[in-house]
C-alpha cells in the first residue's frame, strides 16, 4: 500500500522560517566569495606592502626644523638602557645597567631635558 500524500499548505509562520533560511543562505554565499576574493588578492599582492606612513614622515623631516635641544644622559661608555618607562606627560623613567656603575633608575624630566633623581638598585657594579 502506498504512503498517503498529504498536503500541508504552508502556513505564515512557515513562510517567514522558509524565508529566513533562504536569506541566510544567499548571505553564506555572498560571505564566502568575498572572503575568497580577498584571500586570493592578498597572495596575489604579497610584495606590494609600502612602509608605513609614520617612517616616511619622520625621514623627512630636516634636522634644521628640530627646535629642542637633544637630551643627553651622561652616563659613562658601556651603559646599556634597559627599559624605558613613560610615567606622565612631564616624566620619563629610565632603567640602566652597566658602564661600570651599579644597575640604576633615572627619572627624567621631559621639560627640561634633565635628571629629576636617580636611584641605584645595588652596592656592586654588574658583573659583564
């Protein structure tokens, strides 16, 4: 005996899920060829990178433009700067190491391009 066909007529809510799925369907097609379409353009351009902007800017500017003096920390030959803090808009914090003397912190003065304090971390000088 053959199954009985029945037919169902879509009712409106059927209709709105029917329509929702198709929509999501066209939206996963269009998603998935724009996604190949860049994939694809960026192998295709791999060697077209430029420099970035900030390195063109600063490479031309001349030296003769620069109006503050340039800061000197006057520490002795062999110091090594080990990391470099900036604490607020006016101050700098400077860590050092080497040069003979012991491991230090140099708080620096932005404004006026000076040493606020210095703090040494040891008694002995590194060892290098």
């Amino acid at each position: 005996m053959p199954p009985e066909q029945t037919t169902e007529h879509l009712t409106q809510k059927n209709k709105g899920m029917l329509a929702l799925v198709i929509f999501l369907g066209v939206l996963i097609i269009i998603a998935t060829t724009v996604l190949i379409f860049v994939i694809v353009g960026r192998f295709m351009h791999k060697g077209d990178q430029q420099l970035p902007a900030v390195v063109n800017t600063v490479s031309s500017v001349p030296l003769s433009s620069v109006t503050r003096p340039i800061s000197v920390l006057q520490e002795p030959n062999g110091t090594h700067i080990a990391q470099v803090f900036r604490q607020s808009d006016q101050t700098m914090v400077i860590s050092l190491s080497g040069g003979g003397l012991p491991d230090r912190i140099v708080i620096w003065d932005l404004a006026n391009q000076q040493k606020q304090a210095e703090v040494k971390l040891s008694e002995a000088a590194s060892a290098q």
